[in-house]
C-alpha cells in the first residue's frame, strides 16, 4: 500500500469553551480532517464534559466531520439524538454495550459511521467478532475521562495486536489512537498501524494550534 497522510482529529475537549465557535474555526481553517468531540457522562467516567445543545452548535461552525466519542453509559438510547446534533462519526465504547452487535448497526441505519473504543485494560483480541461491523476503532491510550494525560505504553503492544486483527479481519476498518499523543509519538504510532490520531492538549495548549496540527498531518501510514 502506498504512503498516505494520517487522518488528524482535534479534540475540543481542550478548547477554551468560551471561545468554542473561534476554535472550531481555527480547526476549519487547518489541516485537520475531523474535529473529535467528547461526550461524557459523569458515570461511565469520572467526569462531565459536554451533550447535545453544545454538539449543536459546535455543527453549526464545523466544515469537516464530527467524530463523536460517547463515553456514556446505555449511549444506545440516544443514537438519533446525536445524529440529529450533527454526528458523523458515532463512536461508543466496548465496554458500555451489552448488545454491541445492535448498536453498531443502528448506528448506520441512521447514516452514520460506527466506531468502537476501547479501553486500556481490555484485550484487543475481543474484537474479533465486532471489527467488520465498524468503520473505526478507537483505541484508548490514555483511561477515559481526562484531557492531558500521559500515554500508557502498553499500547504499543496492543496497537501491533489490533493491527494484525484489523488486517486479517476487516482491512477497511480504521484504527485511531486517542490519549496523549504528540509529535514524539505520533511518527511511531503510524508505523505501527495507525490511520487516525486524536491530539487534545498537544494541539490547543500549543502557542500555535495550527501549526500543531500541520506538524502530526506531516507524519506518513
Ligand atoms: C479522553 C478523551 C480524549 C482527550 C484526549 O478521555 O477521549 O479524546 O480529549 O486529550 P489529550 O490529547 O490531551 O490526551
Ligand atoms: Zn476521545
């Protein structure tokens, strides 16, 4: 396969949330493919970010794809609710689903792109019967919750396991790593399989998001 430019998703969990319309327009106006939007809870993770009404209005300034990463529990009641905010890219976690078969293709039925995550402490290797169902596969590098945490190194091992699966499996599905990444590991996180990177505090505390952005979408698959 022929080299190609990763897929870059800022995440706007680390945006200034007055400032949300001015930052998305500064992802618009980069080099950025998607625009990674964290939904959380309070019971699936330790902490609340933000729901509907903000998703809405974040749609209504965005130019590229909504990849919305819903660390939610039951998130199957509200799949219509979040493409109707304006999801594009609707991604749930291994670990809130009981009927993850269910979920994911109602996720497309609705017209959307289903997406998995994963969490640090669960084998990749349970996938095995869930990768053809979905176009992406989230894996965490970090415990959900947080913005600006530091990568956890065992994901190097199980992005080569979820690659291998991913290849055997299911080729057309997409690997995106989520949790600290930065320019000291992006280079090596593509050459061990992944297509996509989401990078929160690396981008938006830097002293020039864009230039942020430029310098992951540089890296080569
Ligand atoms: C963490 C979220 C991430 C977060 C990443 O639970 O899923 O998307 O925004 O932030 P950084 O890149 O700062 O680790
Ligand atoms: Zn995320």
């Amino acid at each position: 396969m022929p080299a190609s430019a990763p897929i870059i998703s800022p995440s706007v969990l680390s945006a200034d949330f007055a400032h949300l319309g001015r930052d998305v327009e500064l992802i618009n106006d980069s080099d950025a493919d998607w625009i990674h939007c964290d939904i959380m809870d309070g019971r699936f993770v330790p902490n609340i970010s933000f729901g509907l009404p903000v998703l809405q209005a974040i749609k209504r300034y965005a130019r590229k794809p909504l990849d919305v990463h819903l660390m939610i529990v039951e998130p199957e009641k509200y799949l219509e609710d979040f493409r109707k905010a304006g999801a594009d890219l609707l991604t749930v976690q291994y670990e809130a689903c009981t009927h993850l078969n269910r979920t994911l293709h109602a996720i497309r039925e609705l017209g959307m792109r289903p997406g998995i995550a994963i969490n640090p402490a669960t084998p990749v290797e349970l996938l095995r019967d869930s990768l053809a169902d979905a176009d992406l596969i989230l894996l965490m590098s970090v415990n959900p919750g947080f913005g600006g945490q530091s990568f956890i190194a065992n994901t190097w091992n199980r992005l080569q396991r979820l690659r291998a699966l991913r290849d055997e499996l299911s080729p057309d599905t997409l690997i995106e790593i989520d949790g600290g990444v930065n320019d000291q590991n992006a280079a090596g996180l593509l050459a061990h399989g992944a297509d996509a990177l989401v990078a929160g505090n690396f981008v938006f505390k830097a002293a020039d998001p864009r230039a942020a952005i430029a310098s992951l979408k540089t890296h080569t698959r």
